[in-house]
C-alpha cells in the first residue's frame, strides 16, 4: 500500500463517510453508550479505528458476545473500513479501571 497525501487521507475519509464522531454517535445511539472514546490510528484516513465503549447492554456477556454486539451494530460502517478495534466495558467495569489507573 501506498502512503497517502494529506489531501487523499482527507478524500477518503470524506468518501466513506466514516469518521470517529459517526462511529460514537452511532454506538451512543444504538447501545445506550455512557462512554464511547474513538481513535483514528491511521493517520487521518479513516481506515483503521480503535475504541473503547461502556454501555450497560454488555453485562453478563462475554468478550465474543460483546464484540459481536457492536459489530452488528456498526456492520455497513465496519464494511467500508480496514481495521476495527473495540474495547468493551460495562460501566462497573470501566469506572474500576479508571481507579486503578
């Protein structure tokens, strides 16, 4: 793969629509996130994300069924992208982490 211009990287990212605010609003929206914080790990091209979501629906589910969860719920946005990485915690989950750290 070539490297990318600023300029294609922004061209991209405004082709496919797919920008961290749309991905957060979208997991707000459809997963009563409390938390949903999205980096961009590709340069600016919006091709690779990781993220990290609290929500309460994932209570009593495992890692797998966690993911699962929100890759259904972001499956036309993951589709136009290359990587995605989600982090998910319930909100008990995510506020002992934050005291450990």
């Amino acid at each position: 793969m070539s490297a990318r211009t600023d300029d294609e990287a922004t061209q991209v990212q405004v082709s496919s629509g797919i920008t961290p605010d749309t991905l957060r609003y979208r997991l707000i929206e459809k997963l009563d996130a409390t938390h949903v914080q999205i980096e961009d790990m590709s340069g600016g091209c919006g091709q690779m994300f990781e993220a990290i979501i609290v929500s309460p629906q994932f209570a009593k589910k495992t890692t797998l069924a966690r993911h699962r969860l929100v890759n259904n719920t972001l499956k036309e946005e993951i589709a136009a992208i290359h990587a995605w990485t989600p982090k998910c915690h319930t909100p008990e989950e995510w506020e002992k982490k934050k005291a450990q750290a």
